[in-house]
C-alpha cells in the first residue's frame, strides 16, 4: 500500500538532517523505479466522500 498526500509538507534543512541521521540504514538510493500499472486498479480515498473511489490508472 502508497499513500500519496495532496498536501506538502515542508521541512527545514535542520529537520531533514535529523530526520536522515535517525534513520539513514547505509543505502544511498534505496527507491525502486517506476513500474506500469498493468490494468491495476489505483485507489483515492477522499475523507470528505462517504465512500472510496476508484479510478484506472493509464499505463506510462
């Protein structure tokens, strides 16, 4: 599971640095890349809906 959020939070440097010390593990890039849909469905949950939607992701 993702979670993706609409909102950006900003950080200062300070904070990133604490952040990266408290958890750095040794990998400098530890994100895979960017992998097609493949007619997987991709979900957005709006906290103001009643409900859940869903919507079909485009393959890139």
């Amino acid at each position: 599971i993702w979670t993706v959020i609409k909102r950006v939070a900003t950080v200062s440097s300070d904070q990133l640095k604490l952040l990266t010390d408290a958890v750095h593990d040794g990998f400098e890039m530890n994100a895979r890349p960017l992998q097609k849909v493949n007619g997987r469905d991709i979900g957005l949950f709006c906290p103001d809906d009643d409900h859940e939607r869903y919507y079909a992701a485009a393959d890139h």
